[in-house]
C-alpha cells in the first residue's frame, strides 16, 4: 500500500504540506515525487513490520537523503511495527515459507496478503492526518497510491476498501471533516505510475534512473538486496519498464534481458491460461519438440501428456492424439468467434490448454505449449 496525506490548500503563504507512508517501493516513491513537483512540503513514514523484504526501508533512507541535499523539503520517520504485524501469517513476514514466483495475479500470490495490513498502516496515518490537521488548522488528504494492478491479489487495496475504511474513521474520530481519502492512480497500474514520475522529475529536473536504482519491487531479494526477477512484484515492474521502453535502473540477479524474457512468458502464460487466450502459431516452444518424457501442467504440474502421443500436425501448435491416463482433462463446449469447438481445460488447476478435436485420423489435442513444462526421461 503506497498511502499519502496531502493539504491541498494554500493559506496566507503557508506550505502546503504533506504525509505520506514511504515504503521504498517504486510506487511510493513515484508518488512521493509527485507530491514534490507540486510544491507540497512531505513528511514520510516507513513501516517495519518483519518484512522480508526489509531493505526496502534502507532504500527509502537513501532516496530522502538524495532528495534533502538537492533543496527538498521533505523527512523521515520509522515506525516499528514488528511485534504487532509481525505475527500475522503471511509469506511476507515467515522467513521458513518460500515467496511465490510467477506472473503477479496468480493465486499463489495470494499468499503474500498480510491480514489487515494496509487497515493498521491507513488507522496510525489517519491518526496522523488529524493531528496534522489540528496542529497547523488544515485540510488534509489521504491520497492512496493503489492501482487496477493490486485489485485482484490485495483486497486492502480495493476501492471499496477505503470507502467503508474512511466511512469507520469518520464515525470514530472528532476531525474527521479535516481529513478525506484520495486515490490519483486507482484507474491506472504501474505504467501510469512510471510515466508520472518522469513528468514529476522533469518538473523537480531529478534523474528519474538514479532515484528508480534506489528503490526495490522484490519480494524476495537475496542477501545482498539485489532483486530476483521472478517474484510477482518483480515481474510486474519489469513488464511495466519495458512498456515504457526503459530499462530498470535495479540490478537484478540475472542480465536485463534474461530476467525480461522470463517476464514476458509469465505474461503470456497468464494470457493463455487464466483468461483462455492464444499464443501465436509457430511460436511455442515445444511445436517442434520430439524428445522422449511427459508434459506437465505449467500451473499445477499435474502430468498431461506422453511424449508417445505427440505428433507433427503441421498447426502450429503441440498436437498430441491423447491425454495420460490420469491427467482427466476437462472438455467443454467452445462457440467463441464464430465457432464449435471443444475446449480443453487442466482437470486440477482449471487452466485453459487448448482446444481437442475429432479428427479423420483421430483426436487431436492442439494444445498452447506456454501452458506446458517437459520433463524428460
């Protein structure tokens, strides 16, 4: 959750002034530039709550010590949340469960929600918000830094959230017509994000590469803090740069364009296999491919096919005259674009790997080889 508080008044000459919950993540620090491009003087706060990824926070440390010497009005504060967050259960905060690799709405993703965290994160900074408000008599905004892309995985990051949130600390707080939520990139993802940040450095005449290299996605770094590339956070920055025809200024633990590639097929496997689309003819890896082995479900690793089965169909695709005896792949009736076809569907995972159908020569499983992973013998 990237959370800010921003007074969007100017008053006699005052300051216009700002809070805001500094993660070191790369949307929050974006979002911290955009507050600064537009005048606002920014307290930051940054939440330790056991984390695995806790360099975050250093990287934080790093950025408000580049913006303060170059002028910016803006400081950093701590808070130890580790004896609270701490014991909520999550693969983000329990170093003996391993951090889910893989496109970044996967369910595995799943695992990473720590229960309730942006409600404890959002009720100290509301906190804040009204004592600010107090303090220095003014209005102050929460703006949120969430995005369409943390819908699926984050229900705290929702809108709907925020309004029921907002509502509850209205009702619970004298103040409260101080302080409202603001969300500026809630019909947006992170490619909006990078976009405005290089509009805000453009502005602030800041090298957005130099503040970017200090801030970090992953949520499984290694133990020198370099990002692995294959965490869903991590595929979801990458994908974002490479849209906007940048490299990651990050080291990763693999060359720029080794860790790309891998993003990109994490995307199209998703593409294929959660929302029933296609990978283009003659494209696949496996279209071509004789070695002796079984194929595997990309998603849930349930056995699918024998190498036995596998024929050149000159489709384009990975044709296979049969399905292994245990593999009990769903088939449901197709009438998209135009046509009747039988879909097929992983029997464990649900996934959709292609479609079959009933040829003279005998069935034919034109399956998607993104939606596959050989073993060999």
């Amino acid at each position: 959750m990237e959370v800010v508080i921003t007074d969007t008044q100017v008053d006699g000459g005052r300051l216009m002034r700002a809070v805001m919950s500094l993660s070191g993540g790369m949307d929050s620090t974006c979002l911290l530039l955009k507050l600064l491009s537009e005048g606002y003087k920014v307290s930051c706060i940054s939440f330790d709550y056991g984390q695995s990824h806790v360099i975050e926070i250093d990287k934080a440390k790093m950025n408000i010590e580049f913006l303060k010497r170059n002028g910016q009005d803006v400081d950093h504060k701590i808070v130890d949340l580790t004896s609270t967050v701490g014991i909520l259960n999550s693969t983000l905060t329990n170093d003996k469960e391993n951090i889910p690799e893989g496109f970044y709405e996967k369910e595995q993703m799943k695992s990473t929600v720590v229960p309730n965290r942006n409600a404890i994160f959002s009720s100290i900074i509301y906190g804040y918000a009204l004592s600010i408000s107090v303090k220095e008599d003014t209005d102050v905004k929460i703006a949120l830094g969430v995005h369409s892309g943390d819908h699926a995985i984050y229900p705290d990051c929702r809108p709907e959230f925020y309004e029921s949130l907002e509502k509850s600390f209205q009702i619970g707080n004298w103040g409260s017509e101080r302080v409202s939520f603001e969300l500026p990139y809630l019909s947006g993802d992170k490619v909006t994000i990078l976009r405005d940040a290089l509009n805000s450095c453009r502005i602030l005449d800041m090298d957005f590469d130099y503040i970017l290299n200090n801030t970090i996605t992953s949520y499984n770094p290694d133990g020198n803090g370099i990002s692995s590339g294959r965490s869903g956070s991590d595929v979801e920055r990458i994908l974002a740069f490479d849209a906007i025809n940048r490299i990651d200024p990050i080291e990763y633990q693999e060359p720029w364009d080794v860790v790309l590639a891998n993003a990109k097929k994490e995307q199209l496997r998703h593409y294929v296999m959660k929302q029933s689309g296609t990978e283009r003819a003659f494209s696949g890896e496996y279209d071509k491919h004789f070695e002796t082995g079984r194929y595997h479900c990309a998603d849930c690793n349930i056995v699918l096919f024998e190498s036995a089965a596998k024929f050149d169909s000159g489709c384009g695709w990975p044709a296979f005259s049969s399905e292994h005896e245990d593999a009990n792949i769903t088939q449901l009736e197709d009438y998209s674009h135009g046509m009747t076809r039988i879909e097929v569907r992983c029997s464990k995972c649900d996934s959709h790997l292609g479609h079959l159908f009933h040829e003279p020569r005998g069935p034919r499983y034109c399956i998607n080889s993104i939606c596959l992973e050989f073993k060999g013998e």
